[in-house]
C-alpha cells in the first residue's frame, strides 16, 4: 500500500529546499538567495616559504569573502624558477597569478607570458599612490622608465645584517677596539667601518671569524647580490644607459670595489667562499661569526631560539654608506597575472590584487615577520614598524634599494657574474680580470640580444 505524502507537508520541504535548508544545503545543491551559483576558482603559485603561508592565509579570507576557492601551488626555491619557466611555455597554464622574482619581469614581459596592467594599476587602484615609486620600478616596470607595468608589488626584500649585539655591548669588547680604531665599537656606518669591524673580530686561533657575506657562485645569486651593492657605493655600474659595458664596468672604481669585497671576505670563516643566506645565518647562529649577512625576509630564524639559540644576543642593522653613496640589493618578488590565464580569471585576479594592495591589509600583511610592503603608509604603522628587531633597519633602507638587471638576458648575465666574481673572492683571480672577463661576457651576451646595437 502506497503512502500518501500530506500537500502541506511537500510545500514546506520544497521552501525549506528554496532557503537552503536541509539536504538542499549540501554540497553540489542549489544556493540559496544571494549566493553566487557555480563557485569561482583562483590559482596562485609562489615559493615555499613563510610569506607564501600568510599569503595563503590572507587570500583565504578574501576567497571565503567572495565566494571564490583560491588555490596556492607551492614550490622549493631551488625548483621554483624552472618549473615557472616551463609553465610560461605551456599553451594553457595551470595559474592564473604567479608571485615572481623581480628580475624575471624583463623576460616575462617581452615574451608575453605576464598580463599588462598598466591603465588598471595607475587608475583603477584606489592607493597606488601609496607605493614607494622605487618599489614600481624595481618589481613592477618595464622598460625601466617605460612606465609600463607587468606586477604590482608584493613582498620587497633586500639585504641586511645581523650581528652579535652582545660582543658590541661588551665593556673589554668596546675598550680594546677603542685602543685600536680610536673610536666606539658601533654598528658601521660606513664599508670601510663593517672592514674594520669584521678584522676585529677576525679570530681564527679561537676558530671565530668577522663576518659571514654573499660569496658562493652556484646558488643563483649569491656573490652578485653581495657585490654590486659594493660596486654601486664605490660609483660603479653594469653599463651606460645605451648598455656599453666595456669601460663603465670594468672602469677603475669597479675594479676598487670588488677589491674591496674580496679584502672584506678574507675575515670569513675558511669556507666563506661557499656562502649565501642559509650559512651566514649558520655562521651566525652556531657562534663562528660577529656578523653575517642576509635578506631580511630570510631573517625571522634568527630570532627562534629553536634555531638560533643566540636570538636574545642578536642584533640588525642596515647595509652602511660607501664612498659614493649608499645603495642595496633588492629581493622580493612582485605579484603578476598571466596573459594566457582566461579572461574571466585576470578579471577575478585584479579583483583580489586591488583588495591585498589596500593600506589595511598591507598593515596585515606586513605585521607578520618577514612580510615587508612597499605602502609607504602601512610602513609607516607602528605595529608594522615593530614587527620584528629587523623591521627598522628594513623601512629605513627602502629608499636605496637597487636591482640586477632585469632584462630578458639577465640569467647569462647573472652567470657571468656568479663564475668570475666568486673566482676573484676564492683567490683565482684579481679584481681586474674578473672584472675584465665580466664585461667581454657582458658585451658579447647585450651585443647578441640586440640590446648593444
């Protein structure tokens, strides 16, 4: 006998499934009023490390506001660049935002694979006036100067030092270095001041050394990153505005800068000529060196006494001043849309770029350690501000923050540098002829791309 179902009974499971009530609010049922049908799906593929982690927790929130599932594909630095680069040739990427080094913006822009922006990031983002303009040309510009746009910034880096504070606050510490120098034992303001801090404290017998630098030749960018900031504050360049090389690189204040940066390396550890952020901070943090450099977004280990455990005895401070000004190496990536992502989806990617570039949430997103805006009001929030020991020294280096080059040829340049730079800090060669074999290589890579006509 078949069960008779009451009228009133159907109509109020049918309201009931209108309103989202019920079996009609699982998944794959239909929205209830107000919600968008057919959920939204934004891609996004950075590097694994601790910034990508509040990025994804930021973008989080924005997607649950929007209705829209935001995916975040990590990778090992070590893989990140090839496995982009094999994604800008793929006829149908799997992302449709990717957070790319600043010296990939030359390539990925005349090559088409980044999205232009520039009519929707000068007028359609309400605070892009809030941005350090040195931050839009480094990450987001090219041609430098072009006032084109291919990114907006997303995290600004650059390089920076630790020291041991506590043998810099020791009274025998302080008296001995006063009898030697004639001055206070202080954080330098100067290169030439950092020399005589790391001689200092050059103490091999006790196996104890000055200072830990960028040196080592196959880690990406190692040596260059250190060095140029040297070559750049001694007057030096990589070439001229229509990009000759010979004579303006290998001019005699290069030569003196590398110089510099080799006599500098001498109080390192007896494998300093390997180094780059990770054994500086090593160097640092098992007691083998003063001082060490590193970028500031590597930095929040140093204060985890989990991995290092003189985190209370460390301190920071800013790359100092060189004869002919002050200038340091920019790290960083900024965030781009690709140009073969689906329109609908560059649509949706603006929409959540426009909303992370808001004052408020770059307050957010550079309260967490190691996350750094280029929002100059945002910067200037204190809680931004005191987010970490490093915080200080970082703001107040923004404004000298300079970059490799970011031309499409910049890995053979890069190279170049790598191979013959290191070789002049390990002994195998002088100043002037790495600095010579760099700018014949340099000459040859620009004259080839077209780029030295």
């Amino acid at each position: 006998m078949t069960q008779r179902i009451p009228v009133r009974l159907v109509i109020a499971l049918s309201i009931l499934a209108m309103a989202g009530c019920g079996d009609a609010a699982k998944p794959g049922a239909l929205p209830g009023p107000g919600a968008v049908a057919g959920k939204q799906t934004l891609s996004i593929t950075w590097a694994q490390w601790a910034p990508a982690e509040v990025l994804k927790s930021m973008a989080d929130d924005w997607g649950k506001a929007n209705n829209v599932d935001v995916e975040l594909s990590l990778f090992p630095w070590t893989e990140y660049q090839p496995k982009m680069y094999a994604e800008f040739a793929a006829e149908t990427p799997k992302y449709d935002i990717v957070i790319g080094d600043s010296q990939w913006i030359g390539k990925c822009a005349s090559e088409g694979h980044y999205l232009e922006i520039t009519e929707w990031l000068t007028k359609e983002v309400p605070n892009v006036n809030e941005i350090e303009s040195a931050a839009l040309k480094a990450y987001c510009e090219y041609p430098l100067g072009s006032g084109r746009f291919y990114a907006a910034p997303c995290e600004i880096d650059g390089c920076g030092f630790a020291y041991r504070k506590d043998l810099f606050e020791d009274p025998k510490e302080k008296e001995a270095f006063k009898a030697k120098y004639n001055r206070e034992l202080a954080v330098p303001q100067t290169w030439s001041d950092l020399k005589d801090l790391a001689e200092f404290f050059q103490r091999p017998d006790q196996k104890f050394y000055g200072i830990a630098l960028f040196t080592d030749s196959g880690q990406y960018d190692a040596v260059t990153m250190g060095m140029m900031q040297v070559m750049w504050a001694w007057g030096g360049k990589f070439c001229d505005p229509n990009f000759n090389v010979e004579g303006v690189l290998n001019s005699k204040e290069g030569v003196e800068a590398l110089q510099f940066y080799m006599d500098l390396a001498k109080s390192s550890p007896p494998d300093g000529g390997m180094y780059y952020h990770d054994q500086c901070k090593a160097a640092l943090s098992s007691g083998r060196v003063a001082i060490a450099m590193s970028f500031y977004a590597l930095m929040p280990p140093l204060l985890d006494e989990k991995t290092n455990p003189l985190a209370k005895k460390t301190g920071f401070f800013a790359v100092p001043a060189g004869p002919k000004g002050r200038y340091i190496s920019l790290g960083g990536q900024g965030i781009s849309i690709l140009r073969k992502s689906p329109p609908e989806k560059q649509e949706l990617a603006k929409k959540f770029i426009r909303w992370f570039l808001e004052t408020e949430n770059q307050k957010r997103w550079g309260s967490h350690p190691g996350c750094f805006s280029a929002n100059r009001k945002a910067g200037e929030d204190p809680i931004v501000r005191n987010a970490a020991p490093f915080n200080p020294a970082f703001m107040d280096s923004l404004e000298f923050l300079r970059d490799f080059y970011n031309t499409p040829e910049f890995g053979e340049l890069l190279a170049s540098c790598q191979k013959h730079w290191n070789a002049a800090v390990v002994g195998k060669l002088t100043a002037k002829e790495a600095m010579d074999l760099v700018a014949k290589e340099h000459t040859e890579i620009l004259k080839k791309s077209g780029a030295l006509k």
